[in-house]
C-alpha cells in the first residue's frame, strides 16, 4: 500500500471518529437543555397537570420578574391557543442553562 493511502485511511478514520465524539457531545448536551427545561417547566406547572395554565404562568411569571408582559408572553407562546402551554410551546421560553432557570 502507498504512503498516501495510508495516510488517507487514517485521516478519514480520525474524522469518522472525531464526528462521532461531536454527536455523543450534542446529545448529551441536549438532553441536559432538555431536563433544565422539564424542571423549570415543573416549577410554572403548579398543580403538576402537565400544562402551564395562565393562572399559573401569572404566578409564577410576575416572581420571576416577567410583570406586565406575561399574557403578552404567554398568548405569544400559547401556538394552538387552548389557553394552556404544554411543554413544546413551553420549550420556547424556557431557559436553556442552569444559571438563567435559577
Ligand atoms: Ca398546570
Ligand atoms: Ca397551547
């Protein structure tokens, strides 16, 4: 086998592997954004019924500072208009890193 190929087998070898080590990366990380969003979701979903009512996004919306703007906010997110935000419509508005869930 030439220098070259060989060389070329091992570069294509180390990016397949260095792909792979991104991919593994990013889910994780995902599933992390996901479980900081799942426990900031359960903190506004009071009565745990698994849907941020606008009773409960006031509440727990105007302790977090979000004031005036929360039925804007929530009519915003509130997609398909039941008056109730499951966690997809949810997901938008939910912070993505521990520090901002705090
Ligand atoms: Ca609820
Ligand atoms: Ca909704």
């Amino acid at each position: 086998m030439k220098a070259s190929v060989v060389c070329m087998l091992f570069a294509s070898l180390l990016l397949i592997v260095l792909v792979r080590d991104n991919e593994g990366h990013r889910l994780n990380k995902n599933q992390d954004v996901e479980a900081i969003q799942r426990k900031y979701f359960n903190k506004y979903d009071e009565n745990k019924d698994g849907y941020v009512s606008l009773h409960e996004f006031r509440i727990t919306g105007s302790i977090d500072g979000f004031g005036e703007h929360i039925d804007f906010l929530f009519g915003v997110l509130d997609k398909d208009g039941d008056n109730k935000l499951n966690f997809e419509e949810f997901k938008e508005f939910a912070p993505t890193t521990e520090k901002e869930a705090k």
